[in-house]
C-alpha cells in the first residue's frame, strides 16, 4: 500500500467511524444557540443546539442528525472540532471545509479533513456540508435559542 492509499484509508476509516458511532449526539439542555437544516432532495436533517462562552467561543454542541453516515460523520467531525472557537474562526474554518471539498484537500483541516475525501463525488457535497450550513445559520447575530 502506498502513503497515499495508507492516507486515504485513514481518511475512510476516521469519516466511518464517526458516522457509525457520532460523538456529541443528542440534546444540549440550556442551549443559547439552536439550528437545523435538511436536504429534502436525501432526506438528511440535522439539528444543532449549543451555546457560547463569555468570550463568544462555542462552549459546547450536540447535534441531532437523521441521514446518510456522511451527514452524521460531518456532524460528528463538526462537534468535535468547533468548541473553543468563536464565530469568527468557525466561519473561516468552515470555508476552508468548503475549499478543501472543493480541491479535494484537508490539509490544515485536521480530523475535519477526512471529509474531503467526497470531493470526487459532487452529489454527496451536500451531504457533508449540510450540519456546517446549519451552524453558520445559528451563528447568525439575528438567531437565537427558541
């Protein structure tokens, strides 16, 4: 096996671990924040509930995904990665998701960038993003826990 295919099982493995067993699943009691978002066209959904520090860092987030194993694997990724960032870098983090998928790259992306690994598969990009649009829609200044 070559260091590239040796990564890319890494990858597989790492975006198929968490989507058959997610971390930070459920509900967040006293969430500031809440969000969902849904693909009618897959019938993934996904809902986010978490709250912000003093300083406006993501404390902590749960997530509620129905789907596909990548819609639950990025959500799962998602939570992992964001507590301790504010808005700011959570959207600049997110773009460069985003940018990875699109060049098919996760470098600098951490764990997160096992999910550039659909980047070969355009229908499924939808997929992987839909928790991230979600959470940059909760982080909107004119959203807030209902």
């Amino acid at each position: 096996m070559t260091t590239t295919d040796a990564f890319a099982a890494l990858y597989r493995d790492l975006v198929l671990d968490h989507g058959h067993a997610p971390r930070h699943g459920g509900s967040l009691p006293g969430a500031t924040h809440r969000a969902e978002a849904s693909n009618p066209l897959c019938g993934d959904r996904v809902v986010l509930e978490f709250d912000l520090d003093a300083q406006g860092r993501v404390r902590e987030l749960r997530h509620r995904t129905e789907g596909c194993l990548l819609c639950t694997a990025s959500a799962s990724l998602m939570a992992c990665d964001v507590p301790g960032r504010d808005a700011g870098a959570v959207v600049a983090r997110l773009q460069a998701l985003r940018d990875g998928i699109t060049r098919g790259d996760g470098d600098g992306l951490h764990d997160l960038g096992a999910l550039a690994g659909v980047s070969a598969h355009p229908a499924r990009h939808r997929c992987v993003l839909l928790p991230q649009e979600a959470l940059l829609s909760a982080l909107s200044p004119s959203r807030n826990a209902s």
